[in-house]
C-alpha cells in the first residue's frame, strides 16, 4: 500500500499533525505481521519511522510505503 502526497507549507502544527495522523492510522490497524509499524513510537521522529518519507523542504509526510 503507498500514499503520495505534497504540501508546500511548513508549519510546526503540520508536523504535529501528521505524527498524530500516523499514530491514529496505526491504531486502526489490526494486523502488521513484519512489524512495519512497531517502530512507530515517541522515541524517534515519525519521520524516521519505517516506511515513512518525509519532505526536506518542509518536514511533512510525503510517502508511506507499508510493503513488507
């Protein structure tokens, strides 16, 4: 499954929002059998999470790529 998405605002809030975006989604998930999401937790930045891209220019979400 891959999203693609740009945005050319970059706003603190954004990414806020899309940390909590991410972790809503992986709530709603109710198998990850290769553990894709399990490093999707406050100890590193959502952008450092596996299967997540994000933009250089702004910081936001840009791709997800849950493919194991």
């Amino acid at each position: 499954m891959s999203f693609n998405s740009e945005s050319a605002t970059a706003a603190t809030s954004s990414n806020v929002s899309d940390r909590l975006a991410l972790l809503d989604f992986k709530r709603l998930i109710t198998q990850d059998p290769h553990k894709i999401m399990s490093s999707w937790n406050d100890s590193v930045h959502f952008c450092n999470w596996v299967g997540v891209s994000c933009s250089s220019s702004n910081g936001r979400v840009v791709t997800l790529n849950l493919e194991s």
